[in-house]
C-alpha cells in the first residue's frame, strides 16, 4: 500500500480539478491506497457548504465528501494560512478536517509516496 497525498490547490468555481480529484482520490482509495487529500490556497473554498444554485455551470460536488469514510479517507488537511487569510471559520466547514500549519504541511509531504497536485 501507497500513501498518497491529493494536493487541492484550486477553486471550486472556475473549473473541474476539485470534482476530478475527489474522483480520483475515491478511485485511489477504492484500490487500497492510503489516500490523504489536503485542501490548500482557494481549494479552502471546496469544503464551504454548498448552496444549490440553477445557473452554477458546475455540479455540487463537494456534498460527496461525505463519502471519504465509506472509502476509509480519514486524513483530510487545509493549511490554516490559507483558511485564516480567507477569513474562513472551522465551524464554516462542511466536513471535519485537520488544520495544519506550514511546517506541519512539510512534514506531511515528506511522509508520501507520491504527492499528486491538482
């Protein structure tokens, strides 16, 4: 078994990478990886509850991030730099994650097999 970090980096709003990397972690997971994802810069914004919004051109993926469990995907992180500086609340999130500091992020890194920046 692999550990795999998903590195998310990217707005829900301006494109598919956070509906392309949910998919690929779970497809990870599903062959009996390790897989950690770690939601940094605007990617904070993927773990906001999501409102149903008929013009939004994109699907509301994050409501399955629920679904990391029944895919055993227990280590979720956000950089706390990128949560704070975005004026965001840990309250505010949809799912429970860990927040880690930059140097906790290094640490993370250097702990993988692979690191898959999306």
């Amino acid at each position: 078994m692999r550990n795999i970090l998903l590195l998310q980096q990217h707005s829900p709003f301006n494109n598919s990478n956070g509906r392309e990397a949910l998919d690929m972690a779970l497809a990870l997971a599903a062959v009996e990886h390790s897989v950690s994802i770690l939601f940094c810069d605007d990617a904070v914004y993927q773990l906001l509850p999501t409102v149903d919004q008929p013009d939004f051109g994109l699907k509301q993926y994050p409501r399955s991030f629920k679904l990391f469990s029944l895919y055993d995907i227990e280590q979720v992180y956000a950089c706390l730099e990128s949560v704070t500086a975005r004026g965001l609340e840990p309250a505010q999130l949809n799912i429970a994650v860990t927040l880690l500091s930059k140097a906790d992020i290094a640490a993370l890194l250097s702990s993988q097999h692979q690191v898959i920046t999306t």
